[in-house]
C-alpha cells in the first residue's frame, strides 16, 4: 500500500513540475482563460500597455527564459484572445546579442525557425540596430536587438502573418 501512495505522489509532483508550455506564435489565438490555466504564474496588468493598433497588453510573465537570457513577456488581447506576444529584456553592454552575429539567443530562434532574414543598420545617434524576421504557421517572429553605449534592448514579437494580396494594393 505504501508502495501504490509513494508512486502516486511522485506521479503527482512530476506532473506539477513540468515546464510551461514555449512562449511561440502557437499561442496566438489562445483565449484568456487558456492563457491563465497554461501559465499559472501569469499576472493581470493593473494598467494596460498600448500596442499597435490600439491593442492592449494586458498579461504579462516575468523571467520567462529564452536561450542564456531571462525575458519578460506580454500578451495583448482582443476579443478575450492573444493577438500579440512581445518578449523584452533590457541587459547591460557586455550581455548584448547585437554586438556578435552568433549568440545563443540567435542560434536557438535558427534552430526553431530557420535562417530568418537579417539586416543590420545604425540609428541617428550611431547605435547598432539589428532585426531577424522569419513566418512559421501562420505567424511572423520579429526579433530587434538595439545596441546602446551602455545598454541593449532585445525584443521579440509573435504577430499571426497576414499576407495582402497585390490587386489590393
């Protein structure tokens, strides 16, 4: 009887200890209460973040890891559904993936999605911009990597791909 309690425990536990679910362009569509039972850490925004569109961010998940870094993900919700998920750090100079072409951050989005399409630019002030895009099922992963003189701002977007058709145009 011990034996069928002790194995029914640790059937329990393994089963609250499996990792959350990949923060991916899988999630768009997902409704609010999914959302909640998928992540049960996730916290309701006292004041929403506005997005493009007039989109609001109302979900957020702190230290959410992606490759050797620790993001902070918000989800914006129309119609009680995610229609946007930005992931966000912001690291100090040496933590910078914008200042070598191989990081781990990047080389664990080529793994996922492929070799993406990638350009390098300057702002006005001289600071290193950097942006990947790759479309995978029906979503577009947008990643921009700003280089600062003391800091970088990394930001990861799943946005669902819509594709316009050019007699629109």
């Amino acid at each position: 009887m011990r034996r069928i309690f002790l194995t029914v425990c640790l059937l329990l536990c393994g089963v609250s200890a499996q990792a959350q679910p990949a923060i991916d362009g899988e999630l768009l569509g997902v409704g609010e209460a999914a959302l909640k039972g998928l992540f049960p850490d996730i916290q309701r925004l006292a004041k929403p973040v506005m997005g493009p569109h007039r989109i609001k961010g109302t979900w957020r998940l702190a230290h959410t890891p992606l490759a050797d870094m620790s993001l902070e993900t918000t989800f914006f919700v129309s119609a009680h559904h995610v229609v946007r998920i930005e992931q966000q750090a912001l690291l100090e100079q040496s933590g910078c993936p914008a200042s070598t072409p191989d990081t781990a951050l990047l080389a664990e989005l080529q793994t996922k999605y492929g070799s993406g399409v990638d350009a390098n630019n300057t702002d006005a002030s001289g600071n290193a911009q950097r942006s990947v895009a790759w479309v995978n099922q029906g979503a577009n992963v947008l990643l921009y990597l700003t280089q600062e003189s003391m800091q970088c701002d990394v930001l990861l977007v799943y946005q669902p791909h819509v594709e316009n058709d050019g007699s629109e145009l």
